[in-house]
C-alpha cells in the first residue's frame, strides 16, 4: 500500500477502557477528512472490532495506528492493527465467518472486510497484522449518474445432491465503474463453499485495486482451501471499456452491438489457491447495447441465443440460459449485464 500523507502516533491497546478512546480518536481523525455520519459509524464499528480483538484475544503489544492516505483519485483512512502473538489459529476459517469470540462484534474478520474498501491481514505465531482502508466516496457529477444504466442479474443452481451453492459471485458499483466477478469453489458442497466465500470477501474489500493485483491476492487468501476459479471484470461506462482477467475454467462472452458478433474472453489455466500462472488482462470495447455473459462451468459452454432472445433483459436471459444449458451435475451461475 502506498504512504500516507498524516501519520498518528501508535496507540497502544492493552484494556477494555482503550477501546472507546482509541475509537473516539480515530472518528475525529476521519471527520476531519469528510467523511459523512453513515461513514463515520462503518469506521467507528471496524476500530471497534480491531480494538476489541485486541484485547480479548490477549494480544502481545497490540497496538491501532491510522493515517491519511491519497492514491490516484482516492482520499481516504487506513487504519493498521498490529500486534506481536499468538496470531489467529486458522486464518481462512476465521475469514470466513462464525468465529467470534466473546466480546467481538458482529460476524469478527468477514464484517472488516465486507466494510473495507481494501482489506489484507497476516498472521502467524510471531504475530497479527490488519491492514483496512476507507475512501471518500468519488465526486459523482449528475451527468455522470445518469450514465450507469447497467443492469445485472444473476441465476444460480445448487447441484441437486447438496444445499450449499459452491459458487459465489460479486457486483460492486463505484461511480461509472462496476466491478463483476464469479467464482467457482472447486467440487461442490461445504468444502467449495468455503473457497468461495473466501473470495467473495477478498472482492468485496478490494474491490477497487487494479484487476491485474487480484489473482495473486486471491490465490494467497485461498492457500489451504479446496481452491477456486474465478473471472473478474471491471466495466467503465465513461471510458465505454471492459477489462477481463480470468483463473480457471470460468467461462465468458461479449457480444458486441456494432459487428454482431461474440467475443470469447480468455481465461488462463490455473486455480487460484493451489496452482497459478501469470494471469493475462485483456480489454474490449463496452457500449450500449453490447452484453456481457460470464458464468460457471456448471453452464454448457456451446450455448446460443436467439436475435430475440438477445432482446430480452438480463434477468429474463440469465433464465433462460440456466433453463437451457444447466448441467444438473455441479453448481452453476450465470450472470448477465446489459
């Protein structure tokens, strides 16, 4: 992550009295940078959460730092945790979810990092490190608000053998930018679910960093899962472009309205947690009336739409895609955006 512009004194977090006034603290930091009230409280909540882990976890010097950080057109927090021992046991079962100790908030690590705009932690015996940051939001003109008439949808199907999707998948919306991705937990059941929510938690709290960062973070997030593919795209409606980059057997398409025509998008071999190559990022031009289809290989791959069918709105084709192409031997999710 890059330095930051205004630096805090560590504050050291040894007692429960510390928790308020390290959260005090920080909130006024923040308002200082204008951050709205609704901000404010998601931050006020995380530095609780951070403090509170802190201190019943019996953390060795733990310790809450914060600065002021500027990067590209981002304005913002980070707030850095820290501590020197015993470290989090099983980190990807902490991440993801239902391990909260007494006197935590909330669902622990997976509530950080659904909150975070960016979000990476390392633990081992030596030691705990949480890294969050929080952005102001971008300065939307009202022009630029009324461009974003994307429209997502998305089907999904559990293998008729397990209640538990293995599949996963992220939208997240910044501005005339909106990030897409799905993911497909290896196998199916609980073990591909794990793998899956993982990753889910990784995009939510990345969601901004550059698509080229992201397969090598995810694959160290998955390390001691099952694994996942995934692919990733991030549609700019200013700038009429789709950036792809893709893990695995992840399948997905473009059709572009001036050639009338799809576009296969690559995706390179790989799964992330267990075995990866350098990914490759690709860009496509994005305007109104192209479509953009990504989904699991629980979908067949040779499926075709109609001239009326490619008509229809997202939600009405990613029906119709499942209705005709599930496998109903895997999950699958398809997801549309026109």
């Amino acid at each position: 992550m890059a330095a930051s512009v205004k630096d805090a004194d560590e504050l050291r977090i040894e007692v429960e009295a510390h928790i308020p006034w390290v959260r005090g603290i920080v909130r006024r930091f923040a308002e200082s940078l204008g951050f709205s009230e609704k901000l404010l409280t998601e931050i006020e909540l995380c530095v609780t959460e951070l403090a509170t882990n802190l201190v019943v976890h019996g953390a060795k010097n733990g310790r809450i730092s914060f600065c002021e950080v500027k990067e590209n057109d981002l304005h913002g927090i980070e707030i850095l945790a820290q501590d020197e021992g015993p470290g989090i046991r099983d980190l990807s079962k902490a991440l993801q979810g239902g391990t909260s100790t007494a006197g935590s908030l909330g669902q622990g690590l997976p509530s950080l990092q659904r909150t975070a705009d960016e979000f990476e932690i390392h633990s081992n015996s030596q030691g705990t490190r949480v890294c969050m940051r929080k952005y102001l939001p971008p300065a939307e003109t009202k022009d630029e608000l009324a461009s974003r008439d994307l429209i997502v949808s998305v089907a999904v199907r559990t293998h008729p053998e397990s209640t538990i999707c293995g599949d996963g998948h992220v939208i997240r919306h910044d501005g005339p930018r909106t990030l897409l991705a799905v993911i497909d937990g290896l196998g199916h059941g609980t073990q591909a679910r794990k793998a899956a929510a993982i990753a889910e938690a990784y995009l939510h709290a990345n969601h901004r960093k550059p698509l080229d960062h992201m397969p090598a973070e995810l694959h160290a997030s998955l390390h001691g899962t099952r694994g996942a593919v995934a692919g990733i795209a991030r549609i700019d409606e200013a700038a009429n472009k789709l950036s792809f980059i893709g893990v695995g057997n992840i399948s997905a398409r473009l059709w572009l309205p001036e050639e009338k025509s799809w576009v296969r998008l690559i995706s390179m071999s790989g799964t992330l947690g267990v075995s990866l190559r350098a990914p490759r990022l690709f860009s496509y031009p994005y305007n109104r009336g192209s479509i953009f289809i990504i989904h699991s290989d629980g979908l067949k791959e040779r499926w075709e739409l109609s001239t009326d069918e490619l008509s229809l709105s997202p939600t009405e084709i990613a029906r119709t895609l499942m209705r005709d192409n599930w496998r109903r031997t895997d999950d699958a999710t398809v997801m549309v955006t026109k």
